[in-house]
C-alpha cells in the first residue's frame, strides 16, 4: 500500500468535474464575500471538509486534482489524519486558547518544540527564529542581518553613541543606517515594505508603495534542455556572478545581505546551478555580507532534498535560511550565534511566532521523515518529468523549457504567451486539474508530498486531453 | 454590527450590570484561585532551570518566567514552579478571557478548528465555504461604527504594514484618476523608483509605537533600542500631547498643550510633508510609549485635519481594541464627527488585519492587497469566539466598572504614597490604566516586588506601570491587585 493510500483510503481515484456545473455555488458565494472580503483572485470556494488527499472540494460539488495546492503550501494532503491528531491533541489545544507572548513567558514546553523543528533545520544549522508568513520571515531574517552588520562594525555587545540614539528617532543616520539587501530581478520575497522593495518579478507587486532603494543583480536565464547547452549556462553564470561582483563593488551603500531563491517561483521558475550558488556564496564572504536563502517556496521536501539549497552543498552553507508556507510555520534558520542580536528586545515583538504553528511544522516534519517523502518526491518527480518529456515532442510548442529535472516534482514550462497560458490552466480545471501560472507565460506544478505515480497519470492524461484539443 | 457591544450604557445601567456580570471570572473558571498561591520564589529553581535550558535554543533574554500554561486559569498565570500570579499584564494585553477559557477549549476541539489549522487556505484564491459566515459572525461583528469591511492579517505589524499599503494605493490611483498605469510607473517601479515606487509617507507620533518591521518600524517612535540599525523612510513625526494629571486640575494647560500639537501636526502637513502624506496612524492611548492619553477633542482635532488634507486616518487598536477601555473599541469614546479610515487590530483579537469604511481601499485591482495566506481561519474561529463571549456576558459594560472601581482605589492609595505613584491616567478607560514611577530603576524594583507577592505586571515607556489585565478580571482581582500594590508601596 503506498503512502497516499494509507493515509487516504478514501481519496477519490479520478477528479469529478460536473459538466452541468458552471460554477454557480462559487460564484454566488464569491460575491456574498466580497462584500465585506476582497474576493477577486478566488478561483473557487473551496469546501475543505470534503477535500481529500490530493483532491480539493469545491462547493459546486467538483473535485479537482490539486497540483496548486494553496500556492504550494498544503505539504501532506488535504485532512491527512496525522495532522488531525496533532490538531486534536492535547498540546495543540492548549497552543491555541492560549497563545504566549514567547519572547516574556515562554511556555514550558517552548524548548521541545523548538528542538522538534531543529530536526528539520538545512544542513549546518541550528538556530531559529520564529515568524507569521513568508514576508514576515523575510523581513525578521533582514533585521538579524543589519543587526548583525552593524555590530560587526560596532562590536558586539558594544554601546551606542549618543548620537546613534538621537538620530534613530528621527528615522535618520547613522542610527537608522543607509545599508542595503541586494536581490535579484525576476525574485519574489514578499509584499511588505522591506520584503517589497527585494521582490522584482511583476510591477503589480509593488506598484505605489515606497520601497528601498537597494540593487538588484541578474538570474541565470538558461537554455533549455541543459545537457544540450552545457556552454551558454555557464557562460550565463558567469555573466550573472560579474554582475553580483560589480554591484558589491559599486554600489552607494554597503550591501548586509545577499537575498536569493533556490528556484524563483513566482518569476517563472527560474533555475540557478550549484556553481552559480556558490559563486554567490564565495563573492558574499568577500565582501563580508551574508548570504540568505529563502526556501518559502522551495522548501520542505518538494525539490526532493529537504531543503532545495542542499542540492547545491555549498560550503560554507548560507548564513539564514527562510521558511513558511509548507512547514506551516514561518522563520528563519541560521547558526552563527552572533545572529542572535547583541541585547535583549532588538529582535522582538508580540508573539514571537505560534507555537501552534511550529508543533504542526513539527509533526509534518516527522511525516515527512518517517516516510522518507522527499525521496518519494523524488522519484515520482522523474516519472512525471520523463512523461512531460515525451508529450513535449509531441506538443513542443506548448510545452516550452520543460524545467525541474532532478528537483522532484517543482516542475515547470512555458506556453507561447499569456493569455495561451491563462486559457491553459482554465481548460485544465474543466478537465478536472488545479493548477497554477507563474510569471508572464509559465506553467508551474506544487503537488503535495503525497503525490504519486497514479496522480502523476492522471495529471498527465488530463494535460495531453487539454493539448490534443488545440 | 454588534448592538450590544456598541451601546452606550448609563453609568447606573453599569452598575446594575457589573453586579450581573462581575462572576463571568467565576462561573467559568470556578477553580480559579482567589488570592496568589507561591511556593517558591518566582522564577523559581525548576523555571530557572528550565529557562536556561531554552537558551540553547531560543532568545530567552527578554523571559520573565517560563510559563506553565495548562495549570494557568482566568487571571491567574502559573509558572513552572506551580506559582500562580494574578496576572494583569496578560500575553502583553492579548489575552482578553483569561487562560483556559472553556469557551475557547471548546472552539478549539471543533472540526471546524481542525480542518482551519490542518488545510490552511491561500484565502483570496480559494476560501473556505465558511469564511464569509466565520467573519460575519466575528471579526465584522465587532466591526467599529461606519465600517463594513476587512482585511485579514497575522500579526499587529502586519496589519497596519497592509493598512498603509492600502493607503498608499487609493493616494497613488487618485492622483492617477481614471488612466492606467503608465510605463514609466511600470518601469521605475521595478528600479524601486518613482513615479512607480511611491515616495509619500505615513505621518506618526512622537512617542508612538506600531510595530517593527521596515514600514510600521518607520512609524514606531517609542525607544531607540527598538529602532537601532535598521534602515528606515524618512518619514515625518508629529508632537503628542504630553497631559498633566490629575486632569481636572489642568484642563487649560492640557488644553494648550493639545492645540500646540494639533498646530504642529497642521505646520508639517502643509509645510514639509506637503501633499505627500498618505496617511497618519495614531494610538487611542500610546501603549509602548507610556500609556500617552489625549482627549477626545485632540483627536477630532487629528480628524477634522487630515480631512482637510485628504489624508487617510488610521486608528491603530491593536493594544487598545477589544474592550479594554470599556468600548469594544478605544476611539469610540471620542464620537468622531466621521469615523475613522481605517482601523488595524490584532492581540487580544487573535486574529489580526483592519477594517475599513471607503470601498476604494480595497485597491481597484486585484493582487495588489495580497500574499500567500493574507490572514489565518483559525484565528477567525477564535474571534468569533471571543466577539460571542464578549457580547453574551456583557464584557465591555463589565470592564467599565471595573475600571472604574479599580480606578477610584488606585487614586486614594497612591494619596498615601505620593512620591511613589504619580500620574494615574486611564479614567473613565476601563482597565486601561496606568501611572508613573519616579524613575526607571524605581519601576524596575516596584515591578520585582508585585512580582515577589504574586502579581504580574508590565511597564512602559520610561517609568511608567500599566495594567493590562483580562476581560474577566472583577472586582474581586481589583481587591486583590490594590492590596498587593499597597504592600509593596508601604515597603519602598
Ligand atoms: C520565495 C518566497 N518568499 C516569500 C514569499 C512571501 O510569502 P507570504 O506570501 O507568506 O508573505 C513567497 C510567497 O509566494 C515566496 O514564494
Ligand atoms: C499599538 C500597537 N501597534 C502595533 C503593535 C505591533 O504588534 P505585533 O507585536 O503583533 O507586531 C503593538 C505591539 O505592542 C502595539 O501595541
């Protein structure tokens, strides 16, 4: 029995897609809650009681094969019994009538959880801290990182002047220091002001909203498929890492951090090889910045590796590592102890996190180790891509830079253009599969970690019944 | 909107209703100790332990004490050690009926609960079947007069980091009127330049605190120790009032004093942030930056100016919503001519976001507003328990008078021990009270000793003490509160 089945023996074998239904039930309630809740990005109204496994209920009665799964952030399943246990337990209970604020009185149990996490920490570390979302993570790990530049410069643990706790008031330097993040075109960290101002994949992101004037390099743009185009890639590398260089060695300020993705998802899927991660790692420690990765996306077991960056090794490995969606929880990882600010209440605030949150991280974890699913991933990864390969022959056109060999099932393509690409993915839903877009013209695949073969056909099937009609 | 919440009660109506109400603390939490229980010291030898223990792994400088929060119930906290305090301090005010409220164990063991925590929504592109029904009955239930929408958020941050957003967008597309964007604004905006990259501002106070990532963090003007090396807009403040008590006995100082800083607000509006302040955002009372009262004529004077200058007004409640004050929210007790634009809320609420009256700001696009699970259904589970529990048991009315009582004891204990409390302020504010030690190293050991006789208790500011308990706190706690203050003054 796989993994899947054991913990969905009622998963549904095929979608169900009403030919009947246009929706209606989604509709209407689409516009009850738009009244009082912008509602104009939903899909569908979702009925999460009813959905299983890998399937998503909508209120029209469809159930859809989910390759979307909440913007990839559904690790396990819709209602995987596991987590049920963890949210019925105990502990859990107790979590959420009564949230702490953890930075003054940590609970009991705080040491336990916390370590439960550890577990799962990328190679190298073992530390974190704890967050709300994705943005949140990212914006906390950039505090650590001024914190940590300025007490570099400072001294650790030593006083400020006078004039640092004059000019801080007025938001003015030296004591709001000009320091900069660089990222990197095409990325996306986030949509508050500091998380804003590094995303740079669409302008509908951050349009009308103050931002940082802080740099941005060049992702590699490679040539797919990569074996063929061995050359180009690394000359590409190698004219992205020059870029990286010149902005560390020109830019008006000093660059902290280096903020980058594994794979930049909501730019398009954009890869980057692990000689181009460890130039980035090797030009951060000359200059004395560090070097953030942010796994919110890539994170937890999709990329087959726990952590996407681990495919790379680098060495040293990068000095904080972002996380949410997936896990649930949200933070960062990191080891240097000098990470951690030199005086109390400088990396704080209400919660602090929620532990609510980080015990379900912790029993994903668990699961997801237990059953060894991001080598399951894996695997079910490189049938799928192989299938994607050879309807590609068949539909090269709308099959673009088939992209994610190797990295599970964080697949990706392209289509000719947008609106082919938009009226994709709604001939995909009729044909019984959700699924999501990225950047302008890309097709990108966020299944769950119970996602397997049987699933993989069915995605399959439904793509080539979708290409067979065009 | 919630009648019952809202009502303005008359002062015999509270009365009569806090005699009805005051045993909400005992009919629920029937176990509840009714004075401190102490064994040890506090923290003591098995939290000591424990606590360095967490330090491995977790930055416990800022713990008071570890926390055993299964033995916690109603007001009272218990650590490690089995030591249970009344607690008035409460999570940093987020925790509104007190630990281990039945109401929430039972949410909390809903299937509703399990499936909201488990299958956690991408809630713009696919909401659950229930959420329209799960806020109607919560969060907008509780909506403040004039507002009939909400955005969801996680935490106070958060919230008012999206509320300016939304302010930023409305400016940005009036001034834009009915074109689109153009493609300078779509190319600048991506160099995080303008016209695309906005370069208005947020407009806050001196003193203020409201949050601390980039955008609130900005705004936050408390202490320098929250701000320190991280880069920051250079974005305008303006003076608080700085009020002298008792206020009866200053009313034209106080009075000058408020309309210095309303003309100061006005001078930097017109004169350097001309046309380029989106919005101002204000406490009720300026919590982190020491229990900062103004009255309710300053901030219809903050209203009437940003009206004038079409600048958006931002209440933000995240410490004082809730029924804290005695209304459900703070800024009721000023009956605004025009209700706020928007007011961000978090904390005791759990969930987080802000409400909002002008449609407009919701941005006239879609995916502007937006992020991967833009709020949290279990959080909104647990509001609508807190806005149901609130209203059944007549909280608001009930913290009132309790305030009020508690208030009254306060000022004649602190007659006897003038250089030891000064500045009570928060009457007629519910339990939002607070006062001043005469110096920080004062606060610090008045704090220690409330603590050494088994009350939690919080400060703010420079020396200033403030009391944040639950909404089940009664008069009861009151006796007990005051008897241990008058304990550790009589020591001092
Ligand atoms: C790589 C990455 N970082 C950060 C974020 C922001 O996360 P959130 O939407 O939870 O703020 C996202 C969201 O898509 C992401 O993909
Ligand atoms: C008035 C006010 N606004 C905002 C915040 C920030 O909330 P959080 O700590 O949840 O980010 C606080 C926290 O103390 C607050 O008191």
């Amino acid at each position: 029995m796989s993994i899947c089945e054991k913990y969905f023996p009622r998963e549904p074998s095929a979608p169900v897609v009403s030919s009947s239904s246009t929706g209606e039930a989604s509709k209407a309630e689409i516009k009850t809650l738009d009244k009082t809740f912008d509602s104009r990005a939903a899909y569908f109204v979702a009925d999460y009681q009813k959905s299983e496994g890998n399937y998503i209920a909508d209120v029209d009665g469809n159930l859809y094969l989910d390759v979307y799964a909440q913007i990839a952030s559904i690790p396990l399943g819709y209602n995987n019994p596991e987590l049920i246990k963890t949210a019925k337990s105990d502990k859990m209970i107790r979590a959420i009538v009564d949230r702490p604020a953890m930075g003054n009185f940590p609970g009991a149990d705080l040491k336990e959880i916390t370590l439960k996490l550890l577990e799962f920490a990328p190679k190298g570390q073992d530390k974190l801290w704890s967050g709300l979302s994705g943005a949140d993570a990212v914006e906390l790990a950039f505090k650590a990182v001024f914190f940590w530049y300025q007490s570099k410069k400072r001294g650790y643990a030593k006083p400020f002047t006078a004039e640092e706790n004059e000019s801080v008031m007025k938001n003015q330097a030296p004591g709001s220091p000009e320091l900069a993040i660089l990222s990197f075109e095409r990325s996306f960290h986030g949509r508050l002001f500091a998380s804003g101002s590094t995303t740079c994949s669409k302008p509908i992101h951050k349009m009308d909203l103050p931002s940082f004037k802080w740099p941005k390099a060049q992702y590699p743009s490679y040539k797919y498929p990569l074996e063929e185009h061995k050359e180009e890639n690394k000359r590409e590398d190698e004219r992205c890492l020059k870029i990286v260089e010149d902005i560390f060695s020109t830019w008006k300020c000093p660059i902290a951090g280096l903020l980058i993705e594994p794979i930049q998802s909501e730019g398009g899927d954009n890869h980057g090889s692990a000689e181009f991660f460890q130039g980035l790692r090797d030009i951060t420690i000359k200059h004395g910045a560090l070097l953030i990765m942010d796994e919110v996306q890539t994170g937890v077991g999709a990329t087959g590796t726990f952590w996407c960056h681990e495919h790379f090794n680098l060495s040293p490995p990068p000095d904080l590592v972002t996380f949410s969606k997936k896990f649930q929880s949200a933070g960062y990882f990191f080891h240097d102890p000098e990470l951690v600010p030199d005086f109390a209440y400088r990396q704080f605030n209400t919660w602090c996190g929620d532990p609510a949150r980080m015990i379900l991280a912790g029993a994903i974890g668990d699961e997801i180790v237990k059953h060894d699913l991001a080598a399951k991933a894996q695997e079910v990864g490189d049938y799928l891509f192989k299938k994607l390969e050879s309807l590609q022959s068949k539909y090269p056109k709308y099959l673009q830079n088939l992209r994610g060999k190797n990295r599970a099932t964080f697949i990706a393509w392209d289509l000719p253009s947008g609106d082919a690409r938009n009226k994709f993915l709604s001939d995909m839903r009729a044909a019984g599969v959700n699924i999501g877009g990225c950047a302008e013209a890309s097709v990108r695949l966020r299944p769950t970690l119970v996602f397997e073969q049987k699933h993989a056909d069915i995605l399959v099937a439904a793509i080539e019944k979708v290409l067979g009609s065009y | 909107m919630l009648r019952s919440v809202h009502r303005t009660t008359s002062a015999a109506r509270i009365a009569q209703l806090a005699k009805r109400y005051s045993s909400y603390a005992s009919s629920v939490f029937p176990d509840e100790p009714s004075v401190p229980q102490l064994k040890t010291e506090v923290p003591g030898p098995i939290g000591t332990q424990l606590n360095t223990n967490l330090g491995d792994v977790f930055d416990n400088r800022a713990a008071y004490f570890v926390t055993d929060y299964y033995n916690s119930i109603g007001n009272y906290i218990s650590d490690a050690d089995g030591n249970k305090l009344l607690d008035v301090y409460m999570q940093i005010a987020s925790i509104g009926l007190g630990y281990n409220n039945p109401a929430l164990k039972q949410v909390a063991k809903l299937d509703e609960m399990t499936t909201a925590l488990i299958n956690r929504p991408a809630l713009a592109c696919f909401p659950g079947v229930d959420y329209q029904k799960v806020l109607e009955d919560g969060i907008l239930k509780a909506a403040p007069p004039g507002m009939t929408k909400v955005w969801t958020a996680t935490t106070g941050s958060d919230a008012n980091e999206t509320a300016f957003k939304a302010a930023f967008m409305l400016q940005a597309a009036r001034d834009r009127g009915s074109r689109d964007f153009n493609q300078q604004e779509l190319i600048s905006v991506m160099n995080n330049e303008a016209p695309g990259a906005s370069e208005k501002c947020i407009l806050s106070f001196d003193k203020a605190f409201h949050g601390r990532l980039f955008g609130s963090l900005s705004t936050t003007r408390s202490k320098a120790i929250h701000k320190l090396d991280i880069p920051a807009f250079p974005w305008p403040k303006a003076p608080f009032p700085a009020l002298k008590y008792p206020l009866k006995d200053f009313e034209n100082e106080n009075k000058q004093e408020e309309n210095r800083c309303l003309e100061q607000l006005e001078d930097i509006i017109v004169g350097k942030g001309k046309g380029n302040i989106a919005a101002l955002i204000v406490e009720p009372v300026q919590s982190e930056g020491g229990d900062n009262h103004a009255s309710a004529s300053f901030f219809q004077g903050v209203r009437d100016i940003t009206l004038k200058h079409n600048i958006f007004m931002i209440v933000d409640e995240v410490q004082t919503g809730v029924a804290a004050t005695g209304k459900f929210w703070a800024h009721e007790h000023w009956n605004l001519s025009t209700p706020p634009d928007m007011v961000t809320f978090s904390k005791k609420f759990q969930a987080a976001g802000f409400y909002f009256r002008d449609p407009e700001l919701q941005p006239r696009q879609a995916y502007r507003q937006f992020n991967t699970w833009c709020g949290d259904p279990s959080k909104a589970l647990i509001a609508r328990t807190i806005v149901q529990e609130i209203e059944a048991n007549n909280l608001v009315a009930a913290t009132a008078s309790v305030g009020d009582y508690l208030f009254n004891n306060l000022s004649s204990l602190f007659e006897k021990y003038p250089g030891h409390a000064s500045n009570i302020r928060g009457q007629n504010m519910g339990t939002f009270i607070a006062w001043d030690s005469p110096n920080a190293d004062h606060r610090a050991k008045f704090l220690l000793a409330c603590r050494a006789k088994g009350v939690n208790i919080g400060g703010c500011g420079e020396a200033a003490i403030r009391l944040r308990p639950s909404l089940a706190f009664n008069e009861s706690h009151a006796d007990v509160l005051c008897g241990i203050i008058e304990n550790v003054l009589g020591e001092m």
